[in-house]
C-alpha cells in the first residue's frame, strides 16, 4: 500500500516516501495521464529558463531528472536536487555518464546551496508538494545570481469552466484509476495529486507569492487552456547593489579625511573673512584710523581745495589741525560700534 500523505499537511517525510514507492513507473504514468502533453509542456519550460552553455540551473523537484536532461541538452549544468531518494536512485541510473546533471538529496525550504551560486532555477510539478511553498521561493530567490530567473511550471486552476468541470471530473475519477491500473500501488497517491491541485491557488494568487518573496517583472501564461501555468520571476539586480553598497560603509577611511581636511580649511578661510571686525578692533586699531582717516574726513570736505588744505596742514587754519589730533579719539570710539 503506498502512502498517501495529508493534503492539510504535506510532510515531508510522507511526501517523500510517497513518490520513493511510485518512482519505478512515475514518468510513464504522466505520460499517459496527460496524453503526452507533458512533453509540450516541459519543452515550454524549458524554453523560458533558456539554458545555455555556462549556466548552472537548479532544477527542484527533479524527480527522475527527466527535466534536467531536457536542460542539459543546451549545455547548462544542471543540479536536480529532490528529497525522494527513491526518485535520485532511479535518476542516477537512467543518466549515468551524463556530467552535466549532478543529482543532490535537498529540502526545497532549506537549500544546501551557497547565495547566488546558480544563475537560473526552475521548479516543475512540485511546488504544490511542499509543505511552506513561500519559504521555498523565498530560497530560490537566495540561491540565485541577481538578474537570475525562476520558472515554475504547475497544474494550475483552467479559467474557462467548459474546461474546468470536465477537469476536476477527470482528476478525482479517473486519474486515480489509469494510474491503478499501470501501478496497482500508485492509486492513492495519485487521489492525493488531483487533492493537491484542486487546494493549489489560482495563477494571480501564485504570481503574488513570487512578488511578496521579492522577485521582479513577475508574469504566467497558461498552456494547455490553464490546466498547466507557467510563472517567472527575475531576481532583483538591486541585490548586487546592495552588497557592493556595504563596501564603503566597512571601510570608512575617505569619510575620516575629508572632514579632518574641511574644518582646517574653513578654520583658516573663515576667520580671516569673518573675524576682521573681532580681532582688528584690538591689534589694527591704530592702523585702521590712519586708512579710514582720508576716508572718514574726506566725506566732510569733498571740494578739490578742501582736499588739498587736508594734505598741507601749514596753509590751513588752526581749526584743521585740531581734528587731526581729534580724530583718532572719535574713529576709535566709533570702531566698536
């Protein structure tokens, strides 16, 4: 008897030992449930994570690694990482000699992955499967380069309900069926599929997860009349900024010496331009009348001649020398002022 894991809860071990018990005969049953429009729908896939030679991709749920072949073929390295050991043993036979696929035992909400190591990630049939699928997303968008995309293929809700009804009658009736009859055990785990699609959220509600995880220019199409969504998301390029941003701010030396440099500038500048009336009513005192004097008298006598009795004192009445001497008492006075 297979497991049959609770759709309410989804653990993680339930889950897995589910498809460890159905793993032998699991692509073949796809292929015949979807009668044959898994292929459409992976070539589809496929071409929106656009591999190429370099690129490194995470492929999650991977299964048998079927997709990751699909991948590989375009010369990207790719790791298909799933937490079924039964569905990577089976991998690893099918692809032996293949060096491009490297299969890894990991938990979609807790990546053994170091940040940015991949430049795309892509999730196809099993986001639904996992218990915290936020969390999930929220781990691909760590583990993937800024600029990175995500693509997540998904039995979706069909919008049209001249599709939608026979669907779900096809999904509870007989899908459990046709996959009894080609795996006598597979039944019940396959009553637990349609269960999981039929409490998946519609294509709006999905493409909203992957904003609120952080992913930008965020867009699905439906294939096959929505039966099947594919959603993708970039990872922000704000990510790079930000960590080069932090740079400068571990290592603040230029900040130190330009202020060190502006206040003995401005100390220096300042007061020769601002402090002249503190310190020159004490120190140049004496100097100040003698070039304010032509200045201060000159207002009073404007006429050539009057100038010319101010520079030759012999020709000029005893009334002019007496402010002579009078002067610097009243430019003084005046100079605190």
């Amino acid at each position: 008897m297979v497991t049959r894991p609770d759709t309410a809860t989804k653990l993680a071990t339930d889950v897995s030992t589910m498809f460890d018990e159905v793993s032998p005969r699991y692509d073949l049953i796809n292929d015949v449930l979807t009668v044959g429009n898994d292929r459409l729908w992976r070539i589809a896939t496929t071409k929106a994570i656009a591999p190429r030679k370099g690129m490194r991709v995470l492929d999650l749920a991977a299964g048998t690694g079927t997709s990751s072949a699909a991948i590989a073929k375009h010369g990207a390295h790719v790791v298909a990482a799933d937490f079924s050991e039964g569905m990577l043993a089976e991998g690893r036979k099918r692809h032996v000699g293949n060096e491009l696929i490297e299969f890894v035992f990991a938990d979609a909400t807790a990546l053994p992955f170091e940040d940015d190591s991949f430049d795309a990630a892509t999730i196809s049939y099993g986001l639904r499967n996992v218990h915290e699928p936020r969390k999930a997303l929220a781990e691909m968008l760590r583990v993937v380069k800024p600029g990175g995309r995500v693509v997540i293929a998904e039995f979706s809700t069909p919008p049209s309900q001249l599709v939608r009804v026979p669907y779900g009658l096809y999904g509870r009736h007989v899908l459990p069926r046709v996959a009894g009859f080609i795996n006598g055990e597979a039944a019940e785990a396959y009553r637990y599929l349609n269960e999981s699609i039929e409490d998946w959220p519609t294509q709006e509600k999905l493409a909203s997860w992957l904003r609120e995880a952080g992913f930008e220019r965020v867009a699905y199409r439906n294939l096959t009349f929505g039966i099947v969504a594919l959603h993708r998301g970039f990872v922000p390029r704000k990510k790079a900024v930000e960590a080069a941003a932090e740079a400068p701010i571990e290592n603040p030396k230029p900040a130190k010496k330009a202020p060190a440099k502006k206040p003995a500038a401005s100390a220096a500048t300042k007061p020769a331009a601002t402090a002249k009336p503190a310190q020159s009513a004490k120190k140049p005192a004496a100097k100040k009348p003698a070039t304010v004097k032509p200045a201060t008298a000159k207002p009073a006598a404007t006429k050539k001649a009057s100038s010319a009795a101010a520079a030759k004192p012999a020709g000029a009445k005893p009334a002019a020398t007496k402010p002579a001497g009078a002067t610097p008492a009243k430019a003084t006075k005046a100079e605190p002022k």
